[in-house]
C-alpha cells in the first residue's frame, strides 16, 4: 500500500502520563505528518485529559487534533470487519478487545498488526525488533516492534519540525524568558540554576533538595503538582499545589501546573538540567539538548537497574559523574561510600562536567537522527507487510 488509510492504537494507561503521553504523541504524528487516520483507544481519559485539557474525561467518543479518541472501556463489544483498521498497534502487549480480534481474522485483507514495545538500550532488542508471532488459532500474524537507540530498532519519536522549534526557542532569550513568566517563574528564578524535576514517589528527592538548599549556587527547581509531593511539601512547609513557592538557602522550589506536551516541551528545552521519568519525558530530554537525569519505571528484583546501566553504557560509557549520580538517583549501586551521603560530591561531579555534558547531548542526538525517527520507521514497516 502506498499510504495506510486507517490506524488503531490500543493504549492502557499505567504509568499515568506516560503511556498516553508516547501513544498521543504518536497518534498526532500520524496525523500531521502522514495523512493517516488514526482511532486512539484509551482506558484512563482522565489521565489524558491532564495532558491535553481539550479532552473530554466523559465522552466515549471525541475528535482531538485530528485523532478519533474512544474511550477503551472493557474487552467486551462485538465488532465487525468495517470497525478494524488497515494497522492495528497494541502499546506495551494489553489485550486488544477479542472481539476486534475475531474480527480482524475476518477481514479479506488482514491488518498489520504490531506489538508497540517498551524503550529499552539493551542489546536482545535488536534480535527480537519485528519478530512475528503467529496467533494460536486464529490466521493473524503479530509482530513486534521496539523503539531504540540503535539502527536495528525502530528509533524514537520526534515530529519532523521539533529540532527546529526547539533550536529557534533556545536561541531567543526573550521568548525563554516570557515563557517561564507565563508560568509564574520569576526573573531571579530564571537567572539560577533551572532544574525541572518529574520523577516517581520513590526518588530521593528530600535528599536531592537538601543538597541544593546547602549548596552556593542558586537553584530553582520546578516541580509538576502532584509529583514529589510528600518532599516537596515538606520544603515548602504547605500544601504543594501549583503556584506554591518557597526558597531556603540556596533553592527555590516552585510548583507548575500540568501543562500541554508542547508546553512541557519548551520547559526542558528552557531549564539548564531536567531530571525525567519513565519513557515519554526520557526521550523527550533526549531531543531537549540539555543534560538530563532518567528516573526509570522500577521493576520487581531490580530489573530496571539492568535497563538503566544499559542506557548509561552506550549514552555515557565515559562521563562518570552522570551515570553515579542517575545510578544514585534509582536507588542503584554507585560506590562504597555514597550509600547515606555523597549526594553534594555527586552534584558537584555532575555540574563540574556541565560542557561535556552538553556536547554528549549534541552528539547523541545526530545519533539519534542518522536512525530515523518512530513513526516513519513504523510505518515503513507495516507498508512492506501489505
């Protein structure tokens, strides 16, 4: 097929924000940039609607930039042939409702049908990247794709204009600065030290936020409402809402409201560091140019420490203070006497390697470039099925 007429992104919503965030993002891309129709089922619109105010938590069916939105709401429901799309993609391997199932194996001409994984550096992914499974009863063939950071993966998204949205936001100070204003942030925030934090709630933050309070420097961290909120609000010495601000030593910590992806975006892109979590706001710090600290989704025995070493290995073999203070940061290993302290000689290591820091993100992102980015690999791929 020349060009894919119909898409059906399945999307279940656990990790809040992040797996509707990467699913939104990919379904307006879609879109935008490659005239496809896209159905974008979701079981939490609540969630969604917290990073795009214009859905409707209610509705069960909505337009949104151009995406039909359904709301997923059980595996029950009979479907026919006419309701599956010519590509079918279920994020992170959720059951996709049996009957759409039944239906796709229905259909004369069968679905490209795609398992959307997980992000992940380590090396299997390549052997594993667009495997097919074939389904156990039924004449439907599955296969599974995986973003990646290597030309054997199917890459990152990135819209096709964002570099150069981003390159003409931070080469206009006056625009950073009207921004971070629109948000509350005041000039003398906006000369520290910015630092944008979005982690889980069992991040070190309290610690993080000591080390700053005591340092020389000034820092202004900016905290979504609703994250670190125990940490925070014991900073703050009140409720942690958005506009909520306090300043003790050397740091200021301001709490944000939610704000729209495109907005969040030009927060990285205007902060000098961006501590991120999960994978929607990772590779987004990723395309921000600046350097960034990943909070990683924690996984039973560890597992996610694995991951994690494995991105710091090809994104930092050689800048040491990065990857100690992102393995301190996820409750890693890093040296022997840094277990209870050490976290000043951390930030100070990290800030000291400033330079090189953001020529690795420079690199890294040319990188990243030379693969291509997700949603056209994606659909290279599913156009070669068909």
């Amino acid at each position: 097929m020349s060009n894919p007429t119909t898409l059906a992104i399945f999307c279940k919503v656990v990790d809040n924000y992040g797996d509707i965030g990467i699913c939104w993002r990919l379904a307006r891309q879609l879109v935008r940039e490659h005239g496809v129709q896209v159905t974008l089922w979701v079981d939490d619109l609540h969630s969604f609607a917290r990073i795009c105010p214009g859905v409707d938590a209610a509705a069960a069916s909505q337009q949104a930039e151009g995406v039909l939105v359904r709301h997923w709401a059980g595996q029950d429901g009979a479907f026919t042939p006419a309701d599956v799309a010519d590509i079918v993609i279920e994020f992170f391997a959720v059951d996709i409702p049996p009957g759409y199932v039944e239906a796709m194996a229905q259909c004369e001409r069968k679905s490209v049908w795609l398992n959307l994984e997980g992000l992940t550096a380590e090396e299997w992914v390549e052997g594993c990247h667009t495997l097919p499974s074939m389904h156990p009863r039924l004449p439907l063939t599955k296969y599974f794709y995986f973003p990646g950071f290597t030309d054997k993966t199917g890459g990152l998204l990135r819209e096709r204009d964002l570099l150069d949205e981003r390159t003409r936001f931070q080469a206009d100070p006056a625009a950073a600065a009207a921004f971070l204003s629109g948000l509350g942030i005041t000039t003398a925030e906006q000369a520290a030290l910015k630092v944008s934090l979005f982690c889980y709630r069992h991040a070190p933050v309290s610690a993080l936020l000591d080390c700053w309070q005591q340092g020389q420097a000034p820092v202004a961290c900016f905290v979504p409402e609703g994250v670190a909120t125990d940490a925070v609000e014991a900073f703050l010495g009140g409720p942690a809402t958005a506009g909520a601000v306090a300043t003790r030593g050397a740091l200021t910590v301001r709490v944000l409201p939610f704000v729209p992806q495109p907005d969040y975006d030009r927060l990285l892109w205007a902060c000098d560091v961006n501590f991120v979590r999960g994978e929607d706001s990772f590779v987004r710090a990723q395309w921000a140019g600046r350097p960034f600290v990943w909070h990683i989704y924690p996984q039973d025995d560890n597992l996610h420490h694995k991951k994690l070493r494995a991105f710091l290995q090809r994104y930092c073999p050689d800048i040491a203070s990065l990857a100690d203070l992102s393995l301190r940061w996820n409750g890693a290993a890093v040296k022997d006497n840094t277990e209870e302290g050490g976290w000043a000689e951390l930030w100070t290591a990290f800030q000291c390697d400033r330079d090189g820091l953001l020529a690795r993100a420079r690199d890294w992102e040319n990188r990243m470039l030379e693969i291509g980015d997700l949603a056209a690999n994606l659909l290279h791929f599913a156009r070669s099925l068909r």
